[in-house]
C-alpha cells in the first residue's frame, strides 16, 4: 500500500499539485525498494504509484541502459559521502519516447548499511532540448534569448544590467525599462549580495564560464524568488573579458521541496518536534559547549503513563491528537533556549542548557509533570493521562550522548516502576 510521504493532509495536497514525482527509496541487502512514491510519477512515466510500490523494476527498466549503471553508482557514492544527489538521466517510456529527467535526493544510511532516499524526480527534457537549441547556431541563439522561458541578462564589470529578456517582465514584474542600467544588487536579497559579487567578479578575472550560483531576487510585488544562474564571459579580440551573459532560472518550486525534504528529515511528522537525529546532534553540540564553559546541563526522558488505553479506547486519530497537544504543553513550560523532541511513540527528550543545580531541573521536570496531569478535552472527550519522567545531568552521569539518554532512560523507569506521575533523578 501506498503509504503518504507526510503526515498532514496539506504536505499531502501540496505533493499532489507538484510536477514530477516525490519518493522514498530503500537499499537494503542488495535490493532497492520504494518505501513510497507519489502518483506524480504516472503522469511522468506511465507506471502507476502502485506498480511503482509492488515492483521496482517497472521504473528501473525504464532507465536507459547507457545511464542505469551511473545512476546507481553516483547514488551508493554520494550516500556513502552523506550528500545530497542530484542526477541526470534518460527514461525510455513504453510509448517509444525517451525523456530526460532530473532528481535530487538525501540519502540517510543506517548502522546495518541500509539505505533511504528522500527526493523528487522532474521531467528535464524541456532544459535538455534548450540547451541543445543554444549550441545549434548563433541565429537560433538569439530567437531562443527572446521566447525562451529562463531570464537572458548581460551585466557589466560594475554590476549593472546592460541587457535582460523581456520574459523578466513576466518573471519577475519590472518592466525592463526598471532594470537596465540598475546594479543587480537592488534586485538581489541583501544576504545573497556577497555571493553574486564574488561570482561577477570571477568571472571578469578569471575569463571563464561559471554556474551553479543559486540566490534571491525580489519581484515587484515584493516577494523573493529564487533563481540559479549561469554566466559566460564575452571577450574581444585580445581576449579581455567586455561583459558576460547569463541564463537565470527560477528554481522556487525546487527550493521549496527541498526545505520541506530537509524539515521531514530532521523533524517528527506528527508534532513538527525536533526527531532523534536533530535532538542528538543539539545534545552533541550543547555538550560541547557545557565543556568548554565548565557548566551543566540536563536530560530528560519523559514518557507518557496511561497513553496506550487513549489509543485502544478512542482510537489512533485522538492519541495522534493528544501527542500534537502533549507537545505543546511541553513546549509551553520550557525556555526559548531549551530543546524538546520526539524520539518515538509517547517518549520525549528535553534538553536543558546552562542549569545551576539539579533542582533547577527538578523544576521544570515538576512543571512539565504538571502540566501534562492536567485534562485534555478532544473531541468533547475529556482525557487524562500522566507521565513519568528521568534526570541526568552533565557532567555528572554521562560525558556523551549516548550515556546521557541511557542514564535518563534508567531513570525514568524507575519513576514508572513506582506507579508513574513522578520525576526520578538518576542515582
């Protein structure tokens, strides 16, 4: 069964409407497998969501033979690295056509060497054949620079457009008459300025094509677009560089799957809580600075008394409500400085930076404890559950992550050993 990539059913809308196709792919034990693909990738390949699930190879035989074997490489490559992949190939579809398509994915590889990567995957034969129309002649060049889709723009070694497409006007808003003779930076994000200048300057100094260069621009109606461009350096007969142009796309839409691929891979679905991965990596990064300024912090681990019966008698939609609202109150008793996470089902980690002594922490647990006894009314039921919840502190019972959420984790089965509702500080 397909089983949705998001846990909302807006994330579920909001894939739904994208090009292409959103997936979840699994190696594990010489195999590949979808954990999940959206039914985008019907309309891109003509193989159902559902085929796509039951058998991998229904879209592995699709890929051109001459780059199925670069394919898989460059994905075991870049996992092994822990980078994101982005991959360029052919699919020969069953109606005869080839296509050209693009995907970007993270990869998260696990301690028994399996793999997941999360990613989309977008038809990129409209690019492929408009970059082929530029290399074909200067003529077709020109006609492309003004119908083509992509923003054309030539700027001069001080920065300011001598020339843009008229296609900016349908991008972006301005007339072009706003923009030439403009320095590019009243168009650009202020935190992007650096960059673009880094990359103009190159190019003047170094004489040599550039891309890659992603940033922001404003449009008229004064929102941020984002946009990655390359750029070419024109040269006179000496060989010194006189200008440059550039092709600048809008990648938006991409950027926008992409922050949301990065949030589901460091954020609980569910409660939009930081999830183990990102709770561990704060606790690393909080341990290390509790070291160097000789201080401490603490750890809880909390789990919830009474949860399970909240599921069996009304359901899992009420328990997935409870565990939303659960959050909140946790994120209501703590510090802006401190950290809350979901690590799985109804346990939670709270980290607290900078504390003077035990009952510091003592504290807080106290008032988390308190205000997860107090009844929550869902759905006109009136639900009461308690929690139990483990101390540790650094440096005191642990040096590591790892110590630290055992010793808590001890300790919190201690306070659910005496009946729950209780804070435990480890011994």
């Amino acid at each position: 069964m397909n089983q949705p990539f998001m846990g909302n059913d807006i994330s579920t809308e909001l894939i739904a409407t994208l090009p292409g196709a959103v997936y979840r792919l699994e190696y594990k034990g010489d195999e590949f497998r979808f954990l999940y693909i959206s039914d985008g990738i019907e309309q891109l390949c003509g193989v159902t969501a559902q085929q796509a699930m039951a058998d991998i190879e229904s879209i592995f035989s699709l890929i051109h033979t001459s780059d199925f074997d670069r394919v898989i490489t460059e994905s075991l490559t870049t996992a092994q690295h822990g980078v994101v992949w982005h991959g360029e190939f052919r699919m020969c579809l069953k109606d005869g056509r080839t296509i050209w398509v693009a995907a970007y994915d993270r990869p998260q590889v696990f301690d028994d060497g399996s793999i997941i990567w999360t990613g989309y995957v977008i038809d990129n034969t409209e690019h492929k054949d408009l970059h082929k129309a530029l290399e074909e002649s200067e003529a077709k060049f020109r006609a492309f620079v003004e119908t083509a889709n992509d923003i054309i723009y030539s700027v001069s070694a001080d920065g300011c457009f001598t020339y843009v497409s008229p296609n900016w006007t349908d991008k972006l808003g301005h007339e072009t008459s706003e923009v030439l003779g403009q320095h590019f930076a009243h168009f650009v994000h202020p935190d992007d300025v650096d960059r673009c200048t880094q990359f103009l300057v190159q190019l003047y100094e170094e004489g040599t094509k550039k891309s890659g260069l992603e940033y922001r621009v404003r449009h008229k109606n004064n929102y941020w677009c984002w946009h990655t461009t390359n750029a070419s350096p024109i040269l006179d007969k000496d060989g010194k560089v006189t200008s440059t142009v550039g092709i600048a796309r809008d990648i938006t839409e991409r950027k926008f799957i992409e922050q949301q691929v990065e949030h589901q891979a460091h954020y609980d679905t569910l409660t939009d809580l930081p999830n183990r991965s990102l709770f561990s990596d704060r606790l690393e990064q909080a341990i290390r600075l509790a070291h160097r300024q000789h201080e401490q912090l603490a750890l809880l681990f909390l789990d919830l008394d009474k949860f399970k019966p909240v599921n069996d008698n009304y359901g899992h939609a009420i328990g997935d409500i409870l565990l939303q609202q659960v959050a909140q109150r946790m994120k209501d008793c703590l510090r802006e400085s401190d950290t809350v996470g979901r690590i799985g089902g109804d346990e939670f980690l709270v980290l607290l930076p900078h504390v003077e002594s035990v009952d510091s922490a003592t504290h807080i647990a106290e008032k988390l404890l308190q205000a997860i006894s107090s009844p929550f009314r869902i759905n006109r039921i009136d639900i009461e559950i308690s929690c139990s919840i483990g101390i540790a502190l650094y440096p005191t019972h642990g040096n590591t992550v790892l110590e630290l959420i055992q010793v808590a984790d001890q300790a919190m089965y201690k306070a659910k050993n005496q009946k729950g509702n209780l804070v435990f500080v480890a011994d």
